[in-house]
C-alpha cells in the first residue's frame, strides 16, 4: 500500500467536498503519525499553536468526522479520541489505570451483527460497529499487585 502523503490527504477531503485547509492538514497529520487514537485536547493544543482558534478546529473536527474521513472512538478518557477512518476494521484494548491503548484486528462482528440484525424487529441494516476492551495492562497490574498488603481470607 503506498504510504499517504499530504497530497491524498488533500484528496480525501476534496472527494467528500470539504475545504482543504492547511489546519485541516494538520490535524490529519498527526492523526496519520500517531499509532494511536489522539484525544481532541492534543488536538486543540497542536491546532492552537498553529494559529488556529477553538471554534475552527471544533468545525473541523465535525465535519471531518461527519464525512467519515476520520473516527470517533471512546476509550473512556474523559475526552474524545480520533482516529483516520481508512484504517482496517480494528479494535481497542484499553487500560482503565494508565489509559494506555493496544489496538487487535481481530473481529467477530460481521457474524455478530448478522445474528443481532435477525433478533431485531425494526433494524433494516447494520453498516458500522464500536467494540472496545477495558482492563489493565500487564505494567499496571503488577504495580496494583506489589501495593496491595497480603490479603488473608482469614480475619
Ligand atoms: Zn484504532
Ligand atoms: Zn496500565
Ligand atoms: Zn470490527
């Protein structure tokens, strides 16, 4: 697959007839370079020291989203968290101590959401999916495991 340049970037928003601003650029492009979801606070602080005011990445935001060009994911932190659309169906495995994020493409929603669909009396279609995990990670649990006393189950 070739690697997405800015130029693509640029043609996805003209494809879904959305104005190609350099802002938007940006933010797409530290959403292309993190591995993982970015929360809109970092968003906002990337677009603010560019030059950008609040209510100009909040429209951007929507509208990008609204136009499927990137995605909404919830991990639970307290803020939203973006993503590009264009990545494989993937999920999330989400630390619920450190927030940190592990992402699997492993998914058993298309046979999932054939079975929900025949249960359902008013769905036509099911056309998209959210599934995420919580629990802690292998760091977190150690650390929870050495701070807690010995518990007896004796008193
Ligand atoms: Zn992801
Ligand atoms: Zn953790
Ligand atoms: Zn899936």
């Amino acid at each position: 697959m070739p690697k997405r340049t800015e130029t693509t970037m640029a043609d996805l928003l003209r494809k879904r007839s959305l104005k190609v601003t350099r802002l938007r650029l940006a933010m797409l492009a530290i959403l292309q370079k993190a591995k993982d979801p970015v929360g809109a606070p970092e968003i906002f602080k990337a677009a603010k020291s560019a030059g950008a005011n609040y209510v100009t990445v909040y429209r951007a935001i929507n509208a990008m989203e609204k136009s499927g060009i990137i995605r909404r994911v919830n991990l639970r932190h307290n803020h939203n968290d973006y993503e590009l659309q264009n990545e494989k169906d993937h999920h999330h495995l989400i630390c619920k101590t450190c927030g940190k994020v592990e992402e699997f493409e492993t998914c058993p929603s298309a046979e999932f959401a054939k079975r929900i669909l025949a249960q359902s009396k008013s769905f036509a279609s099911i056309d998209d999916h959210a599934l995420e995990f919580f629990g802690q990670c292998k760091g977190c649990a150690k650390k929870i495991r050495s701070k807690s006393p010995h518990v007896s189950k004796s008193r």
